[in-house]
C-alpha cells in the first residue's frame, strides 16, 4: 500500500513545481495504487497540460477515465491526440470507448438511442412468405481477449444517490478572508446569497427573500472557483463542483436524471452550494443546430433550478464561465442566475497580496521588494502571479544544484521573470470588448465596460 506520507510530499513538491510532468504521472500512479482514483484523475489532467508530459500522461488518463465510466472525455481527450499523431494505444483505447458506447466498427444492431433518430420508413408491400428452411445453429465462438477486458471495464450500475454523493468535498473551508482583492464582487455575493441565509428575517421586514443564484464571469485564472468555494466557507455549507462531463451520460435520458439526482442529493444535504464550472458548456444556447437532447437537458436543468415549492431554499447556485455570451438567456431570470458578476484581475492591492504570498515563502523572499513588480504586472491574473513566483525561482534553484546548497532568489531572478511573462487575460479581454461593444443588450455587459474603460483598454 502507497505510503500517505511519501503521497503528501509529493504534493508538496508538485505546489512548488507544477510544471513538472513527470512529478505529476508517478503521483498519479502512486494515488491509483492507493486507490484514490478521484485524485489521480485530477494529477492526470494536470500533466496533459504539460506539453513535454501530454503524450505519456494521456496514455495513463484515457484508460482511468474509461474505467470510471468518464466516457465522453475519454474518447475527445484520445480522438483530439490521434488527429496530431498516430498512437497505437490511443487507437485501441477508441475502440474499447467506441464499444463501450455501442458503436462498434462492426455493423450492429443500435442497442442505445440517439438523441436525433431518422424517421423510420413506410413498410413495405406484403409478399408470398418464402418457403421455410431449417436454421443451422450459429457457430460457437471461443471468447476474445478484447471481449474478455471490455466485460471486466464495463461500469456498474449505480443508484442515483450514490451517483451525486461522490461530489461532496466534505470539510474543505475557505472563506471571504482568504480571497485577496474583489471586494464590490464580495460585497454583492453577501447582498444577494449570504445575507438572506444568515438573516432571514432582515429580508422579510422589506419583502424581500434570497435564493436564486449567481453567475460568476471573467478572464481565465481570475479566482471564480476560489470564490465560490468561498461562498460555501462564509455560509458553513457543503461545496459540490459540477462540470459538463459529471452529467453528461450516452444514454437517452440518462442526463436529466443525473442532474435530478444531483439536485436532491443537494437538497436532502442542505445547506449546500451547487458550483456549476464552465457553465457555457452546461448551459449553452438550446439553439445549437436544434438538437432535441440538448434542448431536453437543459429545460431539466431550468426546471430543478426552479426548484417548484421552495424546494431550493438552502439550496444556492453559483456558476462561472468566461464566455457569458453563450449562455443561454433563460438562466437569468429571477430565481435562476439573476445576478451576473464580473470577475477580474486582481487590482493593485490584490497583487501585492499575492505576490507577498507566494515569494515571501523562498529563501531570499523576504528581502524581496514586490512594489515594482506590482506596478509591472497590471492585468495580470492570479494564475499569472502564481507561475512568476515560479519563475522567479528557476535561476536560485539552478544555482542551488550546481553548488548543492540552498541560493537565495534575488531581485534580479524577479526582474527577469517579469520580463519573460506576459498577461494572460490580454486575449480575453480583447474577446470581450468585442462583445461589450456590439453584443450589449439590455446594459448586461455595462460592468464590463466600465472596467474596460478604467483599464484603458476600451
């Protein structure tokens, strides 16, 4: 059995070099030894980002998700790879995912529906049945090794409790403290979600109640997961993270009655925080090229968030997204995301907040004057800050290898890292000036404007 100690430092290691890929895949291995498959599916995704480690890492994460039942993301994650260059493994990964789905390269009977059916064809005129022949027995046929592995994969059935359970992140506690910067972001969350919980009968006295929920946007980076777990710490609630690929099911129907599932769960376990993560993905336009399964899943989706009966009440739904223009306008009426929040690079005192977090931890950090660097990093996302840090530290810790003793970053290793980096909310932003000038409906984007205008990138 893995040792939980050699596992802690490891992720120790990883904290301060997360750019390391291979690090990443013997964690990852080490955690499913240890049968902690959650995690090293997260290690996994992690290294595919790494380019150096993607080819490798994705051997390891298409099989796992295969095993979990992660279907979909197995077979995108295999095809997208095979597109740039043949992998054997890859390859039969595809057709164990396709078999798995029921569409083998064999032509079959379709045992699972489609969302979009062809319509079937009139019958055709009667004719003099043919004379019976005897039927010969179908040849017995020995067992091959792909049928024997596809029958040990196949997922098994689980109850739609169990299924929603699993999102439970349990006793994990951040809080408005925590997060650095945002503070008119804060100051609304508090005013429309937890405010109403905390003092019920405040809102009453002015007719007014809570619930609903937020809809949190902004460049990559920028803190929208950490805020929303925040959210959670603030209230004492349970925070689950939902994503396109927890819902998403090959079955006909199969979707909806996740997402019911995760509802109740949420419900029966209040109070609880529902994070919707990439929810331009989740709830996109029910126009995409009309596709009835789509349409299906999100007017399910609507409906539970309606929540008939007050059923919702300690309920609270936070999503994020960076791309708010795809989101379909039936999530932002009252009770469901009325609020949409602009969520954007740390300002000025942010910065200094993190950047002193992250160096002040090096040998050397403490000497380090961050003034300057907060100055030259304008724009910049959390994210941005935290791989600075990083780079700040690869001259000292060559320095540290070559001589075997610890050297000390100097201000010097800051200027260059600086110097090597850039925002990376610039693409973003220039995305969303296109939006906020020509898409803005109703003023919807009228934060984004100002916020534009002040950066001067307007």
């Amino acid at each position: 059995m893995t040792d939980p100690s050699l596992l802690a430092a490891l992720a120790q290691a990883l904290e301060r070099d997360p750019r390391n890929g291979a690090l990443w895949i013997h964690y990852a291995e080490l955690l499913i030894a240890a049968q902690r498959s959650d995690e090293a599916l997260a290690a996994l995704r992690n290294a595919v980002e790494i380019p150096s480690a993607r080819a490798q890492a994705l051997r390891k994460l298409v099989p796992l998700l295969r095993q979990r039942g992660l279907l979909a993301e197995a077979l995108i994650r295999a095809e997208a790879a095979l597109e740039s260059a043949p992998d054997p493994e890859l390859a039969k990964e595809v057709e164990l995912i396709e078999a798995l789905r029921g569409n083998p390269k064999e032509p079959s009977e379709p045992s699972l529906p489609v969302p979009s059916a062809p319509a079937r064809s009139a019958p055709a005129p009667a004719v003099p049945p043919a004379p019976a022949t005897p039927r010969a027995d179908p040849p017995v046929q020995e067992p091959r090794e792909d049928d024997e592995a596809l029958a040990e994969i196949q997922p098994e059935p689980i109850d739609d409790a169990e299924w929603a359970a699993q999102f439970d992140w349990g006793d994990l506690r951040v809080t408005f403290k925590d997060v650095a910067g945002l503070d008119d972001v804060k100051r609304q969350v508090n005013l429309r979600i937890i405010a109403p919980f905390k003092q019920p009968e405040v809102y009453q006295a002015f007719g007014r109640k809570g619930g609903g929920g937020i809809l949190l946007y902004g460049p990559p980076g920028c803190g929208k997961t950490y805020l929303a777990r925040a959210v959670a710490g603030e209230l004492g609630a349970r925070f689950v993270s939902v994503s396109i690929h927890d819902v998403l099911d090959k079955y006909w129907g199969e979707s909806q009655r996740l997402i019911h599932a995760l509802f109740e769960q949420a419900r029966r376990n209040a109070p609880t925080v529902l994070f919707f993560d990439e929810f331009d993905a989740l709830g996109s336009t029910r126009g995409r090229e009309e596709q009835q399964y789509w349409k299906t899943l999100v007017d399910q989706l609507l409906q539970e968030m309606d929540g008939v009966g007050g059923r919702n009440r300690d309920v609270l739904m936070v999503a994020a997204t960076n791309v708010p223009w795809n989101v379909d306008s039936a999530f932002r009426r009252p009770g469901r995301f009325d609020r949409v929040l602009l969520v954007t690079p740390p300002d000025k005192s942010a910065r200094t907040a993190m950047l002193e977090q992250n160096l002040r931890t090096l040998p050397g950090g403490e000497a380090l004057d961050v003034r300057g660097a907060v100055e030259k990093t304008e724009l910049y996302s959390g994210a941005d800050l935290v791989e600075l840090a990083n780079r700040t530290t690869e001259r000292a810790l060559e320095r540290s290898l070559e001589s075997g003793q610890i050297h000390r970053v100097e201000p010097k290793d800051l200027e260059r890292a600086i110097a090597s980096t850039r925002a990376s909310t610039l693409e973003w932003l220039a995305m969303a000036r296109n939006y906020a000038r020509y898409s803005n409906e109703g003023g919807q984007y009228d934060e984004l404007v100002e916020y534009l205008k002040r950066v001067k990138k307007w």
